[in-house]
C-alpha cells in the first residue's frame, strides 16, 4: 500500500496534472481579477508562478528520464 502511494505521489503525470491544476485555476484568477478592474498583486499570482516552475520542472526530469532510457538501450544493443 505504502509503495502504492510512493509511485503515485511521484509519477511525472501525478506532478504535471498538479502543476496544470495550479498554474489553470491561479491564470484563472488572474483573469477574474482583470475583469474588474482590480489590479493588486495576490496570492494567487504566486501561486500561477510556482505552478509554471512545477512544470518546467517535471518536463526536464521526463526528458532526463527518457534520455537515459534511450542512452541505456542505445549501450545494450
């Protein structure tokens, strides 16, 4: 159960979906706030930043990984 939960938390689709979920509903605010002509700096303009950073990052691990792999079968052959 507990490696269950261990692959799920750090499955590269488990962080992009969250990192999406993040940056989507925070630009989401963003707009809102846009609409009423409001314009002050809040959390949630955080929040969209460390959303676009999870992401980038989780994207340059899937290529490191997939390089690796592609490097490992490459020495096999």
């Amino acid at each position: 159960m507990i490696q269950t939960l261990s692959n799920i938390a750090n499955s590269h689709f488990t962080n992009i979906f969250i990192a999406l979920f993040l940056t989507g509903t925070s630009l989401y605010q963003i707009y809102t706030q846009l609409q009423t002509d409001s314009h002050q700096i809040g959390a949630h303009h955080g929040v969209a930043l460390y959303g676009l950073v999870l992401l980038i990052k989780e994207f340059l691990n899937m290529l490191q990984t997939t390089d690796k792999a592609i490097t490992h079968i490459k020495e096999s052959e």
